[in-house]
C-alpha cells in the first residue's frame, strides 16, 4: 500500500512541473467547402475534417488538378533553353 502511495506522489511530481497538454480543438469549417461542421457531420480524410463525402471527394479532385498542372509547368520550364545557352546546330 505505501508503494502505491509513493509512486503516484512520484507521478504527482512529475507531472507537476510540465505544462498542461492542450486538447485540440475541433474544426469549425469545411476544408474544401467553408461550411460550419457539426459533430455529427463529420467527415474526416487525410488529417482534415469535411462538411461531408462530396466535399472530400471535390477536394481531391482540385488536389490532383494541382499536381497536374504544376508537373506540367515543370517540365515546360525544364524544357526552355537558357539564354545564356546557344542552341544547337
């Protein structure tokens, strides 16, 4: 009984000198759509929170949209010749 006593003054003691552990907050706003979220409504996907499964779907759509279109001026870029270059004969 007393080891049990002295362990949690241990933890008491511990913990004592640590802040507390902050809870997160729950998400207001849809991701993709900016709608209010209620509790029950929630969508979650990939570490965000949607309004619902057309949302996220919409979202993922736009994301992959993105990549796309930045892969492709990537290689636009790469492609380009340097000015300082002399192109070839």
């Amino acid at each position: 009984m007393a080891e049990t006593a002295e362990k949690k003054a241990d933890a008491a003691q511990e913990t004592a000198g640590r802040p507390p552990k902050k809870k997160k907050s729950r998400p207001t706003n849809c991701v993709q759509s900016n709608k209010r979220i209620r509790r029950k409504d929630w969508y979650y996907r990939n570490g965000k929170y949607f309004a619902n499964k057309q949302a996220f779907k919409l979202y993922e759509k736009q994301e992959a949209e993105k990549k796309v279109k930045a892969a492709a001026e990537a290689a636009a870029k790469a492609a380009e010749p340097k000015p300082d270059e002399k192109p070839a004969s």
